[in-house]
C-alpha cells in the first residue's frame, strides 16, 4: 500500500508499529494519529478508518473562521476530541 496525502504508512521490520499516520496541517494547527493494523485487525481497515478521520479532520477545518488566520482553540478542541474518540 502506498501513502496518500495526509496519510503515510509505517511498515517496518523491526518496530513493533505497522498502520497509517494521519498529519495535516492547517491553519496554524497541526492534527496528528496513528492508525494500527493491530488494533484495526488489518492494513485495510485501519486505512478505512484513518481515511474517514481526515475526511472529518477537513470538514471541521472546512468550516471554520479564522481568527487573525488561525483557527480558533473552540474549533481545535472539536477536532482533537474527535480524533481521541475511537
């Protein structure tokens, strides 16, 4: 499996983590989580699930005013709090 924008994947041969890594930055922000095939039972179902993260990590994003071009800490709470549920 190849990495996606915002997404990268980590297989390596001698670490214990192989998954997904959503990153994306914005605003000011940056938005960070670990996706493990461990816990997610396969590659492609931790890819299915951090790609439905970064769809809701963008429309949080999306939909937001700035404040002096960065979001604001309400907005960045919203999309932490909706990361750690899982």
């Amino acid at each position: 499996m190849k990495s996606k924008k915002n997404l990268t994947r980590f297989t390596y041969e001698t670490a214990a983590f192989e998954g997904w890594r959503l990153c994306i930055s914005r605003a000011g922000s940056t938005f960070t989580k670990y996706f493990p095939d461990k816990k997610y039972g396969s590659g492609k179902k931790s890819l299915a699930a951090a790609e439905a993260a970064l769809a809701a990590v963008k429309s949080g994003i999306e939909g937001a005013k700035r404040v002096d071009g960065k979001l604001p800490a309400s907005v960045v709470k919203k999309i932490d709090k909706a990361l750690k549920e899982d």
